[in-house]
C-alpha cells in the first residue's frame, strides 16, 4: 500500500535506467514522478509502466517549490538548456548524476549559457549519498535516501 508522505514531487529528466529506478522506487516511498524526455525518440515505452507521467518538456512537468528535479544521464547535448530552465523553474533541489572526481560538463554548459556561477553552485553533483554507487538502481537508492533525509529534516546529506 502507497502512502503520500509529502506533496514532493521527483522529476527525473531524460529516459535511462537511472531514471526507471528512480521512477519506480520513489513512487513506492511517497514522491510523484514525472518524466521529461525532450527527445521522443529515445523513449522507451508509452504509458509509464510504474503510474509516473511523461512529458516532453519541463515546462509540462508542474514544477513547484516542492519539485525535486534530477537530470539522469550527463552526456546528452540539451543539459545546458534543461538545466538553465531548472533554475529558472523555482524548483526546490535540482542534481545531475555523475563521477564526483570528474569535473561535470553542465558547468561549461551553463557558463557557455551565460548563466551565474551562484546559479550554477544550486545544481548538486553528484546525486544520492555516498554508499558507493555503482548500478543505477543503487544510484536511485542512494538519491532517494538523501531526498527522503532531506523530506524529514534528517542529516543524511549529499556530502562527499
């Protein structure tokens, strides 16, 4: 039985299997998912297996104050648009996964974007707490226990 812990709401943008997990798992502890594939080709099945939404845009997605937004997958060319709109969107958390070792290339998408370093320091990389991540269902794990500390106003955090 599913129980609404929250009005939060999970946005994972981009079809991966991050984004599956992260759909599947955050329905089952109390998020609304919605997912936001701007390219329809890459999306692979209609309707959502899991109850979550599609939609092609963020700006469809119904973005509040109670949005947590994660980009999944840090190598497709629109991460500087998407993101620039996150910030812009009023959303609550905004991440994108990656190496936490590697300098991720949304920075230079978004300076090249002209967007302000202050804005650029609100989007969190990496995503999820450190437990050593490696699968994509261990990274939705991981990122969703650090939204759900963060929903109870626990320390579980995103420190690394």
């Amino acid at each position: 039985m599913q129980t609404e812990q929250s009005p939060r709401h999970l946005v994972a943008v981009f079809e991966s299997p991050v984004a599956e997990a992260l759909l599947r798992l955050g329905l089952d502890v109390g998020f609304r998912c919605t997912l936001v594939e701007p390219d329809p080709t890459r999306l692979q099945g209609s309707p959502r297996p899991h109850g979550d939404t599609f939609v092609g845009d963020l700006s469809a997605a119904g973005v509040t104050e109670h949005t947590d937004i994660v980009l999944t997958d840090h190598h497709r060319p629109e991460i500087g648009p998407v993101l620039q709109e996150a910030l812009a969107s009023g959303a609550r958390w905004i991440g994108i996964v990656g190496n936490p070792h590697k300098e991720g290339p949304h920075l230079a998408a978004l300076k090249e974007l002209g967007v302000p370093d202050e804005e650029i320091a609100r989007v969190h990389r990496p995503v999820g707490l450190n437990i050593g991540s490696r699968t994509a269902a261990e990274i939705a794990v991981a990122t969703l226990a650090g939204l759900i500390a963060d929903r109870n106003d626990r320390p579980g955090g995103f420190e690394f």
